[in-house]
C-alpha cells in the first residue's frame, strides 16, 4: 500500500509517522520501524513530552514484573537505535523524543484546529491525501492507551472534514466541498452530521437528486443498522431540498 502522510506545516528536522503503519523521517532518509520498537516508539511520541521510564515500561507490558518490564524497555531501545532510529532519547528517569522531532498527529491536529477555531489559511483550504485506513491511528492495535488516542483523533478528523467542506461550499468549491464530505462519510458512515453536510455540498451545486440520495442512503443505513430514524432537522431540510413533490415524500 502507497502510504499518504500529512505533512507538518514547517519542515522539522525528524517527524514520526503514526497514521498506518509507523515510520520515521530522519535526516532525510524514511525508514522503518522494527517491529518490537514500535510500540515504544508510538507510545513516546503520543505522549508529547517526557515520559517516566517506569510508567512506560508498565504501561507497554503491564503483565510482567517491573524488572522484566524494565529490561523489555532498554532491549526495545537498543534495537532501535540499531536500526539507525535515533529520534527517541532516554536518561534514567525518562523516555523522550529527540529535540525538533514531532509527528504527523502535530501537523493533523494543528490543521483541524485552524480549521474548527476558523483561522484557516487559502493553504489549509484542502482535502487531505488520505484513505480510511491511512487516516487510522496505528490500525490493528488494540492497547488502550492506542484506543483513546485513536478515538480522539478521528473525532477531530471527521469534525474537521465537515468544517473544510462547508467551508469550501461556501467558497463555491464544490466539488471540493463534496470530496471532503464524502471522506468524512467514509471513516464514519453512521455519522449523520457527514451525511447532512454531503447533501448540502450537493444542493448548493443545485445536484438536488444526488442530495435526496445522500438522504435515503442515510437513512436506510439507520433504520438497518442503529434501528433509528434520521433527525427531524435532516428530514424537514430534505423535504424542503428543490421544493419538488417527489422530496417531500422522502421521510
């Protein structure tokens, strides 16, 4: 699979990729990630900051003894700077990314913000290069300090999305506007905010049919997966869409 980053806004030295399957950009060169370093390096670099040695160690192997936990911890470093992955440092007391290293969990996180606060330059005013499954926090892990994170980050991802393309519909990019609701409908198809927003990038385009479709597929999604009906704001904005009989037969 051809792997899509988001880059950072300003070029650091070092960034780490999280979204897929973890690499690291260092000093010019990709490479990737051994796969028993990968925990540690991806639980280091969610943490933003310093992280306890100890904390670390019985948060990534928290079935064995602290000294057995300890030593999983030193191994999973040493194997990593064998790999010529230098980008985590450590002391006695700490785990920490080297300085000027950040990662692509920044550079999204700091592009959903400018767009949800509503200081978004022309330059964020995109959809991302992404796929579902690229977009995903390390796919495959189940840790629970991974399921929070993940959770987080794809809330403010699909947030994010709606904001650029009703941002972009009101630009009159449309189709823009319908490629960033429909990446939004793709990570969460029971989203009935992502659907409303594709319907309304639609209707301004004046595609009032396609709007009515985004609707039905939406609302036979519900019915057939949550057992609910789609919300009277949906359904009065549908009914009213084009102001033909055939839409307000819809709900």
């Amino acid at each position: 699979m051809t792997v899509a980053y988001m880059e950072p806004r300003q070029a650091a030295s070092d960034v780490v990729y999280l979204l897929g399957n973890p690499t690291v950009l260092q000093d010019g060169q990709l490479y990737l990630v051994p796969e028993g370093c990968k925990r540690v390096l991806a639980f280091v670099a969610l943490q933003r900051g310093r992280v306890d040695r100890r904390q670390a160690a019985g948060s990534l192997w928290p079935d064995g003894s602290d000294d057995r936990a300890s030593g999983n911890l030193r191994s999973a470093l040493w194997r990593l700077r064998g790999a010529g992955i230098t980008v985590l440092e450590s002391d006695k007391a700490s785990v920490f990314l080297r300085e000027h290293t950040t990662t692509d969990l920044d550079a999204l996180c700091e592009w959903a913000d400018r767009l949800i606060s509503g200081t978004a330059g022309e330059e964020d005013l995109h959809v991302p290069n992404w796929t579902t499954t690229v977009a995903e926090l390390l796919p495959g892990w189940y840790d629970e300090w991974v399921i929070f994170e993940r959770e987080r980050i794809r809330q403010r991802m699909l947030h994010s999305l709606e904001v650029l393309s009703c941002t972009l519909r009101r630009a009159g990019r449309y189709g823009e506007a319908i490629d960033a609701a429909v990446d939004a409908v793709a990570v969460e198809p029971l989203r009935e905010s992502a659907h409303r927003v594709l319907a309304e990038a639609h209707a301004a385009e004046g595609n009032f049919v396609e709007a009515r479709r985004t609707y039905v597929r939406y609302r036979d999604i519900a019915r057939r997966e949550l057992g609910v009906e789609p919300s009277a704001v949906f359904r009065a904005w549908i009914q009213m869409c084009g102001s033909t009989p055939a839409s307000r037969n819809l709900a």
